[in-house]
C-alpha cells in the first residue's frame, strides 16, 4: 500500500524491508480474522475466491521482494 512507489522507483533496501513487513502484517491480520472468537472482531469470516487471489498476490510480492533484495546489486543500501 503505502510501500508501492517507493519499492517501484527503488529508492532504498529500507523500503522493500517495509513492504515485507507490512505485507505479513496484512496476511496476519487477515488469517486471525477467519476464526471465530477471534480477539480482533470476535466472529468469524468466511474465505471467499477474491480472498485467496489477494493472500496468493501478496505472498508472491513478499517472495519478489526478497528476491530483489538477494539479487539486485542496483537495489541502494
């Protein structure tokens, strides 16, 4: 989200580190509010296609994102 400019224009390894971070925060989120009695809303919700097309894009984009990290020596430190 608030990540996606910087990590386009590549500003700094900082920024990819805080699209990681936010990403797993987002994926953490949204699994503990698929169970019921959970402490966030205390209900349950339900999994739906759109869902899962969404948790599958983000684990791609943390995968991208280390990958980037690992392998690009253009990324700035």
């Amino acid at each position: 989200m608030f990540w996606v400019v910087p990590t386009m224009r590549g500003w700094n390894k900082v920024w990819y580190y805080v699209g990681i971070g936010g990403t797993m925060a987002f994926i953490l989120i949204w699994a503990i509010t698929r169970f019921s009695g959970n402490p966030i809303n205390g209900r349950g919700g339900s999994i739906g296609e759109t869902a899962l097309a969404i948790e599958v894009f983000q684990v791609a984009f943390i995968a991208l994102s280390i990958i980037i990290l690992c392998r690009d020596p253009k990324v700035r430190n």
